[in-house]
DNA sequence: AAGAATTATATGAAAATTCATGTTTCTTGC
DNA sequence: GCAAGAAACATGAATTTTCATATAATTCTT
C-alpha cells in the first residue's frame, strides 16, 4: 500500500510512449541543463544559442521552428539576449518584414563552450548506456521524429476517438 | 542558401541527443495534446489525471513526482482542478501534513476516456511506426531512463566541464 | 518530553508564457 | 500600379510558472 503501482492492472503512465519520451528526454537533460543554468542561461535561451551556431542569421520564425519555441515567446526572449549582448538583431535589407539574428562575439564565445559541452555530456551520456542500446537510441529518435513529420502532412491517419456523439 | 545545415560541417542540433529526444517528444505528443485541449484540459492537468487513474489517493509530492511537475506548481494546479469538481483534496489522517488527491467521479470519468484515447493514440502511433524501429521505442526509453535514475544516485560520473578556471 | 531538525504543502511576488491581435512590409491578381 | 491578401514580427493583457520562503505537522535527539 504505497508502491508506484497500486492498481491492479499494469500502471498505465510508466508504460505509455509519450510518457517515456517525456520522462526520457527530462532525465537526459536534467543534468546538462543544470550546467546550462550555472553558466547564467536559460534552457530555452542556451537553445536558442545552440541553434544560431548551426544557423547564425536566421530569421525569428525559422528559429522558433529550429528551436521549437513559439514566435512571440521568443521574439521576446531574443530581445532579452540582445540586451544581454549575446545576440543582435538586424532587419533583412531584402526583406524588411525578417529580423535577422546573428551571435554576437560574446554570444558566441559563450555558445561555443556550451556546445563544447554539450558535446562531452552527450559522449558520456551516450558512453556510459553502451551495453544496452545506447548506440541505436538516435537513429531511432530519428526515425519517430522523421515518421510523425511525414504523418502530419499526411492526414487521414490517427484520429483519436471523435467524441462526436 | 536557407538549407537547414547552413554551416560548413555537420549542424549541430539536430545531431544532438537532448534535441532529438526533445524533438521527438514534442512531435509525438502533439497530435494528442492538442486532443486533450479539445476535451478542456490543459496539458499538466491531463498529466495528473492519468497518474491519479495509476495512483488515485496520492500525496502531492509523489503526483508531482510521478507527473514530472514541480511541487509549488502542482498545488496550484490541483486546486484549480478542485475549484473545477475534477479533484478532491483530503488531508492523510495518519500524517496531517500530507495531503492526498483523488478523482471525483466527474474527474474519473474525463480520465477514463482520455486514457482509453491514449492509448488508441499509442496503439496508431506504434503500429505506423512498425517496419522501422517501433517495437524496441518502449523498451530503449525504460532502458535510458533507469539507467539515468541510477547514475544520478552513483555520482563521481558525468562532470560536464566544470569551467573553474 | 522539549527543542531541533525534517518533511509536506502553501503562498506571494517577480518573471515568463500564452493567445489574440496589431503593425509593417512584401506579393499577387487584375 | 493598386487594392487585397499574406507573411513576419511585435505587443499587451490575462494566466502560468518559478523561486524563495512561510506555515504546519512529524520525527529525532538527548
């Protein structure tokens, strides 16, 4: 009286996808987004660092794909990063809608040590589950990632129980 | 010119483990969130009423636990579910300072239904998936995910460059 | 058995996020 | 070339979330 599973049937949540995906993704990345804190960033704002280093100069709404934060939450969050000095904003002379975004040097120092370490915490991370399936573990994310953006231009799939009467 | 691997070498992000697992969370989960938002429910909320179907009667710091979701936080959210008739607070006789949450019959009524949509969802998702790498999903995540909970027991492993001049 | 330490939850103020919508700048069709 | 529409960002108000800490109820110490 008291065990993780109290029901009398299999729990449902320790064994449903997306829960696993959920607690998976929390656990991996609990420990280098501590790091990420320490060195005075925010999880969505190392993201967005993590991003313009492969694509320094993107425009707002790519990033916000690319990082997978919604436009208006980081528009401002950008600006933040621009006070901070870490990233300057210029609007596209081809297109005066875009708002470019580029590291500034600083930002940049800064995202290349995180990167660096990101780098190391994934080795160890992806060393250390050796044995198991470490080493299949991305190839598999991304597969999923890769099927279900197939499957969302492609409807008429999974539909969820309509719940219309 | 605008390829998402701008870069000379390889991008990092989307190599990167944490991404992927993130990325891959997000994009399975979507298409059910948005599902349980239509059911008036927000996602955090959804959370707690599966791990009550698992756990029903559990304190508050084993739901937030269990649902991933920071204690302060979780007591906000399960008052509004109480406001709203789909949860019911007791305090635990044998220790006042616990308080134990549990279904209404309102409460487990939506959490039945979205629980059996669940798993439709997962069913469709897996059997899509099939050919690839479907089956092993489940079982790779568990593996990551304990083997994350016990190296966070046995320390003096990952260091993660510690930036200490 | 009193005080200290610990555990469980609640609370409040600051900050972040969401959602709908505003503004500006291109595009397109006619 | 101009009006209508679309695309890209920004903005503001309402709501959530976070973080530190308060409060309350146990357990531990000696």
């Amino acid at each position: 009286m008291s065990n993780s599973a109290d029901s009398p049937n299999p729990p449902f949540v320790p064994n449903y996808l997306l829960y696993l995906l959920a607690a998976a993704s929390e656990a991996a990345s609990e420990h280098f987004h501590a790091h990420v804190r320490t060195r005075g960033l925010r999880v969505p704002e190392w993201r967005v660092m993590a991003c313009l280093i492969d694509t320094d100069g993107s425009m707002v709404t790519e990033l916000a794909r690319y990082a997978m934060i919604e436009q208006s939450r980081l528009t401002k969050i950008i600006i933040q990063m621009d006070t901070r000095g870490l990233v300057t904003r210029r609007s596209d002379p081809k297109d005066g809608r875009r708002v470019r975004v580029f590291l500034t040097p600083q930002g940049r120092a800064l995202a290349d040590e995180l990167v660096a370490d990101a780098k190391i915490d994934e080795q160890e991370l992806l060393r250390s589950f050796q044995g198991g399936q470490g080493p299949e573990i991305k190839q598999t994310l991304r597969a999923l990632i890769e099927h279900l953006e197939f499957s969302q231009s492609e409807p008429a799939q999974r539909k969820t129980a309509d719940a219309e009467s």
